[in-house]
C-alpha cells in the first residue's frame, strides 16, 4: 500500500469563509500519527508555511522520536517517526515523487454534500488496493480551499451521519475515512462470542 496523508493547515477557511493559516493543534499531530501507523499509512504530513508552527511541530516530533519521550513512550515515538513538516502542499507533493517516481493522485476530502466530481468510498478502497500512490488531503479550521479541492484529482464522498449536524473534528473524520479505506473488515469475525 503507498498511501499518504497530508494535514493541510493552509490554504483554509475560516467560519468566514475567508482564507487563513490555522494554528496546528498538538494532538492532532499525535492522533494522526497513531492512527497513519495503525493503518499502513507510509507518511503523515503536517503541512503549514508557518515558520513558528513548524518548529512547532518539529519540536514536538523530536521529544517523541528523539528526546525523553521516546524512551517514556517507544509505541508514539514509533507513530511520529512517519510524521513529517512540509511548507507547502506543492513541496509535499515534490517529495513524494521523489521517494516514489511517480505523482501522487491527490484525493479531497470535504463535509460539504456538494460534491460535483466525488468519489466513492468503494472506489478509493479498489485504488488503495490497486497500489496507487495516493495522498489524502484533510483540512484544518473550516476545510480545504476551493482551489485545493480543485487541484486534487478527486473528492472523497463526505461522512453523512443520521442527523443534519456535521462538523466532526478532522481526527475523527481522519479516522473513519482510514477505517473505511484501509480497514481489514473482511477479516473480522461476524459476530461476538457472548463473556
């Protein structure tokens, strides 16, 4: 499997609609990182221009990877080792090339239901499968910028829950999205066996 994910901290919305750098909020960093190594997930970008934020995120990758942390916690050091700071979606997107020799397919995700171009779970999952180089793109504050959504070569089908509220943090969004694609629900058992 050669699937990517990237945290996208610009470009973003705000609730006004207008675009913005978010700040990067540590557990995000934390939980993406555990969750990428849970599902196979070859590298987790932390993507932000942001000088202060990325020295952030480097510093909070080092005390797992290299620091006290990762003799305390051998199991996140093990999750953060995959996580990298990028500047830009475009560098991002440069490295990964170079590790793979080939482009990455670049799939939105997006609560809106407005989908023009979307893509279903089902298809993604043949795809991850089909040894695709992919790269998932998540946005921070209020979601991916137009012209991100634009660039990407496809746009994930959003999470629709049974009520009309939806406005699920982007590591729990994260994890359902992995779980659906990268899960291994043909080999669970079909029932529970009683205590």
């Amino acid at each position: 499997m050669r699937l990517y994910i990237a945290l996208l901290h610009y470009p973003v919305y705000n609730k006004n609609d207008e675009r913005i750098a978010s700040a990067i909020t540590t557990v995000d960093l934390h939980d993406l990182a555990r969750l990428s190594r849970t599902y196979g997930v070859k590298r987790f970008f932390i993507i932000t221009p942001l000088t202060d934020q990325q020295r952030l995120a480097e510093r909070v990758k080092s005390h797992w990877t290299e620091g006290y942390g990762a003799v305390y916690n051998p199991d996140r050091k093990f999750a953060l080792e995959i996580a990298c700071v990028s500047g830009s979606l475009e560098e991002t997107i440069r490295e990964i090339e170079d590790a793979e020799r080939e482009r990455p397919l670049l799939i939105a995700t997006d609560a809106s239901n407005q989908n023009v171009r979307s893509l279903d779970y089902k298809e993604a999952k043949q795809m991850i499968r089909s040894d695709r180089v992919l790269m998932i793109l998540f946005g921070t504050a209020w979601g991916l910028d137009r012209a991100v959504i634009q660039e990407a070569d496809y746009l994930l089908d959003p999470i629709i829950g049974p009520t009309p509220y939806n406005h699920l943090s982007v590591r729990t969004a994260a994890a359902i999205i992995l779980d659906r694609l990268a899960g291994q629900h043909d080999t669970m058992p079909s029932s529970f066996e009683h205590c």
